[in-house]
C-alpha cells in the first residue's frame, strides 16, 4: 500500500491546527487527521499505522509511549 504526501492538505492541516489543540483532549484526532489529510491513509486503514497509550516496561516500571507508529520502528 503506498500513501503519498500532500503538499496542499499539509497546508490546510497546518492551518486547521495552527494555536489550536490540547494534548489530553485532541492528541488521537490530531495525529489520525495527520495520517489521513497529509500521508493520504484511508481512515479504514489509521488503525494499522498507530497505536495509542502503548505500555512499554523501562526498569520494572511501566510507563505509557503516546503514540506509537509500529511502521517506524526497526529494532
């Protein structure tokens, strides 16, 4: 599946959300418009590129990553 940056939805988006949003309250629509205005994903398909509140374990303690993209990750 390819998706392809938008230049003219980056714009719009970047206008939509410029001195806008709190993190709490809008952080998974925030980055699930990214995916679908920007990187062009389907939102049928937003769900296979980002997790939300992932726990990780770092020392015995487990602490929350708040947005994970699986698709990033090459370790």
């Amino acid at each position: 599946m390819s998706h392809g940056i938008s230049k003219i939805n980056a714009k719009d988006f970047v206008k939509k959300w410029k001195g806008k949003g709190n993190e709490n309250q809008d952080c998974q629509k925030f980055w699930i418009e990214l995916l679908e205005w920007v990187f062009n994903v389907p939102s049928k398909d937003t769900h296979d590129f980002i997790t939300f509140e992932k726990p990780v374990v770092v020392n015995g303690i487990t602490n929350f990553i708040d947005v994970y993209l699986p698709s990033t990750w090459h370790g």
